[in-house]
C-alpha cells in the first residue's frame, strides 16, 4: 500500500445520517424555519473527508476521500451547503485553504476568490444576482479539484416578480416561462395552487423546490490524489483519462482501505446520495399532491453526462445553463452535460399513466351506460389494493381494512399509498454504482400524497413519507443558509 500522506493531515470522517443535512428543498426549510440559522457571514475552510458511500454501514464499508467545502457550522459533506439567497444580498464569505495546494471558490459571473495559498484565509463579499440556481466550485487545476468534491449550489431568489405577475425561480423570466407560472394555480388546465403559495391546512410550502446536484466518485482515483506531491497539482490530464477511461482489470489503483480496482467512478450520487439513501430522502424527492407545482433544480458538477428521466409527470425545461427558456418543452428525460444547470419545472399534474375515462389527466367521470366498473380517479386500484388480503365488499375508497386482524379484532390491511414514481438515469448502464443496477446508483423520484382538486382526495390515506424531516430529525436542522440576517422576503413561515 502507498503512503497515505494526506490522512494525517485530514480532520473529517463522514459516517453517519446526520451528514446528509447540506442537501434542501424549501418544504423542510419551511418546516425547520424556526431552528434555522441565517447567517450574516459564511466561514468556509477547503480541506478534506473521508465519506461513507452508498451502505451507510460498518460492516459493508465503502469509503472515499474527498476534498471538500466545510462551513464552520456544518457538517463536513460534499457537495458543500446549498446557500440560499435572494438577489441584491451582500454575502460575506471567509474561505481558509487547510489543504497544501492552492484552491479557490468561483460562482461564474458571480464571484472568484481568486487562487488561495495553502494555510491562507481570504475575506471577501459578493453580491447575489442572476436569480436562479448556480454551482459554486473551485476552478483551480480544472476539472480536478471541482471533480474531487470542492463544489455546491448557490440558489438566487429573485426579488420580487413584474408587477401584476406571480413569481418564477428568476429574475427575468421569458414570456413563456412567466405565462406558466402565471398560469399554475389559476387556470383550468393547470388548477390547484400557484407556485409562489402555500397551504398551512395541508402543510403544503410555497416555493417547492428540490435540489438534484450529480457527482461521480472514484475511491481509487481520489485516493490517488490525495497521496499526490503535496504543494503539487495532479496532472488533470491523467485524472480525466483515469476517471472516464481506466479498464476494468484490477490495477494497482488504491482506495483508502487499500482495495485495488478501476479508476471509473464506483459512486454516482444525488445531492451526495445514491441509491436508497436518494430515493427515500426527503429533501431530493418531491413529495406533493396533484395542483402543487414544483421545481428541481439540476446541476451536474461530474464528469459524465447523466440523462434525468421522471415518470409520473413530464418536466418543463425552464432553464438551461444561465438561460431562461423562451420556448419550455415539455418532456421527459433530458440530457444533462457536465457542468450543465438545468430546471425541471414539474406541473404536478395527475399521473397520465392512471387510465380516465375522459382521456389522460382530464377530470373524471362516471362511466357511460353500459359500461361496467368504476371510476379510476382517484387512482382507486392503486391505493384500495390491501395488503394483506383485498377489501372487503362495499367498503369506501380511503379506509383502511382488511382481511386479517390481530388478536384483538384491529384489522392489518394496509393500503399502498402515496404513490410513489422513479426518476432514474436513462444512461445506467454506466452510470451506476459499480455497474449494472440503478437502484444502488442515480435512484430519486415524484411522489403524489393526495389531490387537492378532487373532492375527498385531498390526502391520499395511510403515507408513509412526510414532507420533510420533522423536529429531533437526523437530517438535522442546519442543512441551509440564509447568507443574510434579514429574513428573505420570499421566506414564509406557516
Ligand atoms: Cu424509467
């Protein structure tokens, strides 16, 4: 095994849940607004970490170094802490270089540090604008030190909308982008709520938004990194050959534990997470009910191009790389470069996969004479399947029971529900953990829990997920900065 200079030099481990708490959606900032902290000033130290990937167990170890943002306040995590912010906000930032190379932090046509020497601390300010979502990442020695973890996502609300209209996700949306979101919660085709309002009554936020921030991790590679010359630069020539085009026959490449293997990423994260850990997590999945529109912002700070696709819904391109759209289509996957920053707008919509009568996503109706069977929407198949055992004859949709009870008489019919959709990667042959199977790899999704335009089906029954991590959480309660000490104006606490 080489030497590992940098261990002794390194000052975090990542291993358990509470790590998670840099990844944010507005829903559960709404819900912890009251714990959490907004900060006048952001005090960021550029050093390193080791992470548990993909099993979050000791047993089944599997580790990477990375280097990474950390803010003083936070747990050590790459990607770093999304910084929220609204436009015309004066950030303070503090950035010390605890690792023995230059590095630095860039927002492009926001900021730039400019190189910071090993052990040196720059105090510096910006001004947030160009409101929409944008990658902060270290541009030293490109794409290696962004690639190696140094990397995050700034969000700029804007200010306020044009008068007379509703709010979008920027600050100069095109004609067509702000028409849908004039449109969401006002029209009969888009009916329910817009997307600058909330619903304390069915704990529904304002301003639905999820961050899904792609990486890709190579234990091997990085370990490599790590141990290279210290005050030298890793020839970024050989890393992004070795990261895209190693072979898959054991090398003398080495983790941290001294595995040998391929320098192709093992690990292709969501927000940090694959897998489980990104399919079940609250603050990467949106979970909402048809007429509660959301956006997820998509910001790939890899090296390989990831193709997005959710079921349940199709997606509005409304942004692309810095640009409003001036025409948003409507699809469902979408390639997404390295570097690129992409918003899917989601309208929220009933699933079109649950057949109606009246014709995909239309409201319901009875059936017409002669016809036999009921109505599927509600998606009554979906959620009045009981497990154990069916239904009963003549029970209601939305009640919960069953065939079998325990000993005192209380029935174990559960019904399925919410319903929950995928959102995979369309490249997954590669694009996997270790190859070969999504579901340890680029895994989140869309998750309905009710219908807030069909009467009774306001709350879908029996959900298991929640909007966001509640109070004693392990997902913590400083997982977001307000980089302000004045409460945003777009922040609103229900
Ligand atoms: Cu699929």
């Amino acid at each position: 095994m080489k030497e590992v200079s940098r261990r002794k030099f390194m000052k975090y481990s990542l291993g358990s849940m509470a790590a998670l708490a840099v990844g944010s959606g507005l829903d559960w900032i709404k819900n912890e607004a009251i714990a959490a902290p907004r900060v006048n000033t952001l005090n960021f130290h550029i050093t390193d970490a080791i992470k548990d990937m993909g099993t979050h167990n000791s047993i089944n170890t599997a580790q990477c170094y990375f280097w990474v943002y950390k803010e003083d306040r936070l747990p050590a995590e790459s990607p770093g802490p999304t910084i929220f912010a609204t436009e015309g906000d004066v950030i303070r930032i503090n950035i010390t270089n605890d690792l023995d190379e230059p590095h630095a932090f860039f927002i492009p046509g926001m900021f730039n540090s400019g190189p910071i020497a090993p052990g040196q601390t720059v105090r510096k300010f910006f001004t947030a604008k160009n409101a929409g979502p944008h990658l902060y990442f270290d541009n030293l020695n490109q794409p290696v030190n962004r690639a190696m973890g140094l990397h995050g996502a700034i969000i700029v609300h804007p200010k306020a909308p044009a008068p007379g209209h509703k709010f979008t996700p920027y600050g100069k949306p095109t004609p067509a982008v702000q028409q849908l979101f004039d449109d969401f919660g006002s029209t009969a085709w888009w009916p329910g709520l817009a997307w600058e309002q909330g619903d304390p009554a069915t704990n529904t936020p304002p301003f639905r938004r999820h961050i899904w921030l792609f990486h890709q991790a190579s234990p091997t590679l990085f370990a490599a990194v790590g141990n290279f010359t210290p005050g030298l630069d890793f020839p970024s020539g050989q890393f992004v050959q070795r990261f895209l085009h190693d072979d898959f026959s054991p090398t003398n490449n080495e983790n941290i534990q001294g595995e040998v293997g391929s320098d192709i990423p093992r690990y292709f994260t969501i927000s940090g997470q694959s897998g489980h850990f990104s399919h079940n997590t609250p603050y990467i999945n949106p979970t909402f009910r048809v007429g509660e529109p959301a956006v997820v912002h998509i910001l790939n700070a890899g090296l390989m191009t990831i193709s997005m696709h959710v079921h349940a819904n199709h997606f509005f391109v409304t942004y692309f790389n810095g640009v409003v759209q001036e025409n948003p289509i409507w699809v469902d996957v979408f390639n997404v470069y390295p570097m690129a920053i992409i918003d899917y707008t989601l309208p929220y919509m009933r699933p079109p996969d649950v057949p109606n009568v009246r014709g995909i996503g239309r409201a319901d109706a009875g059936l017409p004479a002669g016809v036999s069977g009921g109505t599927t929407w509600p998606p009554n198949e979906e959620i009045r399947t009981f497990m154990p055992g069916p239904a009963p004859a003549g029970v209601t949709p939305f009640q919960i029971v069953g065939n079998l009870t325990d000993g005192a008489g209380n029935s174990l019919g559960v019904q399925l529900s919410p319903l929950c959709y995928p959102a995979h990667d369309h490249s997954e042959p590669t694009q996997t953990s270790q190859g070969g199977n999504y579901n340890m790899g680029l895994i989140a999704g869309m998750n309905f829990i009710g219908d807030r335009n069909t009467p009774g089906a306001m709350n879908f029954p029996n959900q298991p997920l929640i909007h966001g991590p509640g109070p004693g959480s392990p997902f913590g309660v400083d997982g977001l900065i307000f980089p302000t000490a004045v409460q945003p104006p777009w922040f609103q606490e229900g």
